[in-house]
C-alpha cells in the first residue's frame, strides 16, 4: 500500500512542482504559540473559560467563524478556508455573508486559501496566501520531503488538517488545538431508506439552509465511504504529528472530549483554572 500511495504521490508532485510560499509569522519570530479554532461545539466551553488566553494569543479561524459574534471580539490573526465550495458557490447567502465580513476586517489578517481558487476578499488588511491543497502520503521520507518543502500535506479531508499545516509553515513551534470535537462517530445512523444521516455540530447554530445542504451532501453517499472518510481524517493527523516531531514543532490538542489520538492533550497556555 505504501509503495502504491508513494507512486500515486510522486506522480501528483510532478504534476504541480512549485512549492507554497509562505512567509515566517511576526508572532511565530517571537516564539508565541498559536490556537487553533475549531468549529466543534466545546469551542463555546473553551472561550468562556479561557476568554483572556484567547485574547492574548495569535488565533487561527476556519471556515464560518467570521459569521459568528465573537469575530471581531477575538480578532483571529490566521484563517484557513479550504472547501471549494467557499469559491465556487457566490450565490450562496451564508458564504456571501462571510466574504462580506472578511471584507470588512480592521486588523491585520493572513487569510490561507488553496493554490489556484479565486478569492474574493478584497480588504487592504487581509493578506491572502496560498497553500498547496496536494494530498501527499506514502513512504515516510517521501511525506517528509513534501511536508517539508511545502509541496504537499495529508490529505486534507477536513479545514483542521491544512490549518495546522499552515500553522507549520508560518514557522510556529508550539500549536494548541480547540473546538476540535470531531466526534462524528456519536452522531452517524442510517435511516429506514437506507440513507446515511450525520450531524455535524458546531459551536454556532447552522441555519436551515447549511443544515439541508449537509444532508443532501450526505443522502447519497454509502455508510462506507461515510467511514472511510474519518479513517482518511484520523490518519492525517498522525501523519502530521510524525512530521512535526521531525521539524521540532509540538501540536497540543486542547479540546476536551476530542476524538483526536493523534496529539497530545495539554491545557492552553497561560490559562486560568478549569481550562
């Protein structure tokens, strides 16, 4: 398997040669760690707990975060959008909404999106880098030197994985991960028509319309694809960690009840009891 996955990975990186170029981060120079923000629904524990942490620290944000209230409270430095769906679909209100807010950042922003996608982000803050979206696995030197020349990551089956490996690539050296639930396992069933159904919560309430699509994206897909697409999740992020602890970077997963095995779990720092 390793030998087929490293074939199919050296073809992908013959195909798309130029490496990422991304910049060492100014916090990153100053030894700061970053805090990663998932989107799991702990986040809310974790930000009512640590509120004075996550204001003192760099914050990278995913996804829908800049439609939630607390956006321009935290001010996350970072943010990762990866799903092409956030390039694609203009016509979507939940996805116009979060241009439209991006667009409007007041603080100095780095906003990573794949090589190659559109960005629609036009704010003088926000500086827009790109990051190779390659799936690359196979041998270990193989995944070392893709990781390591910013050619490829683990197949990024979810924001978390290229967020982290951006984070990387800024050059920090200690990255804590919240809001990173990812307990699908608890919420997928298979309904008497035999669709899969799984809901995906997060720390905000999706509106009907997120809800609706999710499902539809989910209708058509056998449970075993289902299943086989957290195996692809779960396995990236140990492929990260052995990466990391070749580039002297320590990953902490901070979020409580995480499904995650992959990091170790360690409190955010400078934080405050019950955190």
């Amino acid at each position: 398997m390793n030998l087929t996955e490293s074939v199919v990975s050296l073809v992908k990186i013959a195909l798309h040669p130029f490496p990422a170029r991304i910049k060492k981060a100014d916090e990153a120079r100053r030894g700061e760690p970053l805090v990663v923000l998932g989107n799991g629904p702990s986040l809310n524990v974790t930000m009512a707990e640590c509120r004075d942490t996550l204001r003192r620290c760099p914050l990278m944000a995913v996804n829908f975060f800049a439609n939630t209230p607390v956006f321009q409270e935290l001010r996350p430095r970072f943010y990762v959008l990866a799903d092409p769906l956030f390039f694609n679909r203009a016509d979507d209100a939940n996805i116009a909404r979060l241009m439209e807010n991006l667009g409007k950042v007041t603080w100095p922003m780095v906003l990573f999106v794949p090589k190659g996608a559109r960005c629609r982000v036009k704010n003088r803050m926000v500086t827009v880098r790109r990051f190779p979206m390659l799936g690359v696995e196979g041998a270990a030197w193989l995944e070392r030197m893709a990781y390591g020349r910013r050619l490829g990551m683990p197949r990024p089956r979810n924001v978390l994985i290229p967020a982290i490996m951006t984070g990387i690539w800024s050059g920090f050296k200690e990255i804590y991960i919240i809001g990173a639930d990812h307990s699908w396992m608890n919420t997928i069933c298979v309904n008497e028509h035999n669709e899969v159904e799984s809901r995906q919560p997060h720390f905000y309430q999706d509106n009907e319309h997120e809800l609706k699509r999710i499902k539809v994206d989910y209708v058509h897909r056998p449970l075993h694809e289902v299943v086989h697409s957290f195996y692809v999740a779960f396995r990236a992020y140990h492929q990260i960690q052995r990466y990391a602890s070749t580039a002297g970077v320590a990953i902490y997963n901070s979020t409580p009840g995480s499904f995650i095995d992959a990091f170790t779990r360690k409190s955010l720092p400078v934080c405050g009891d019950g955190c």
